[in-house]
C-alpha cells in the first residue's frame, strides 16, 4: 500500500508540474512533452533520477521522464557494452518494447475507431 502512495505522490507532482506549465506559460504542449523527456535525461545523467525512480516506481517511470531516465540508462548500458556505437543504439534497444507496445495500441485504436468529421 505504501508502494501504491509513494507512486501516486510522486507522478501526481510530475504531473501538476506539466499542468502548470500549460497554464502558467506560454510553452506549447509539444515543448512541454519534450522537455519532461529531456529533463529525464539530465536528471538521469548527473545521477538524481535513478533513486527518484528506486523510490517512487511506476510514479516515476511512466510519465515522460521516466521516458528519458530509460533512453539515457540505455545508451549508459550499450556504451559500456559497445562503446562509441553504444550512443546510437542504446537509447532505441532500451526502449524497443515500450515504443512497439505504443505502435501496435495506436494501430489497433485506429482500426476499431473510426475518425469523425469536424464539420
């Protein structure tokens, strides 16, 4: 139950803090989406996001960060694995999983929905 509480703070923060941004400022969702994942990067990189995610589980790997925390663990595993290559590779192989479960829900919501006209 306490695992349960510790995710639901923790992405109910990450979240308000995106919701903020959309209200608060002028930033377009889009940059808002892709500095979540960049800030996972960097958090992940100077080494604070990996306790955040050890602590917070799913609250911290879902959202867009955790997105970012993967990428940048990825590329950290597949450089030490295959050095220089590793940077082009490691992102993706780390991510592979995720990114076709995304692909193959979008595709089966695309065939059982069906678009509507907006007029």
């Amino acid at each position: 139950m306490i695992d349960i509480l510790k995710a639901f703070f923790v992405g109910g923060i990450i979240c308000a803090v995106g919701q903020l941004l959309i209200d608060y400022t002028k930033l377009t969702p889009a940059r808002i989406l892709t500095g979540f994942v960049v800030a996972g990067v960097f958090l992940s990189a100077i080494g604070l996001y990996k306790p955040l995610a050890d602590f917070a589980g799913a609250g911290a790997t879902v959202p867009l960060t955790g997105f970012g925390h993967l990428l940048a663990d990825g590329v950290r595993d597949s450089v030490d694995k295959d050095g220089f290559v590793g940077i082009f590779t490691g992102g993706l192989t780390a991510s592979s999983a995720g990114i076709t479960a995304a692909l193959l829900a979008g595709l089966g919501a695309s065939m059982i929905f069906r678009q509507k006209d907006k007029s």
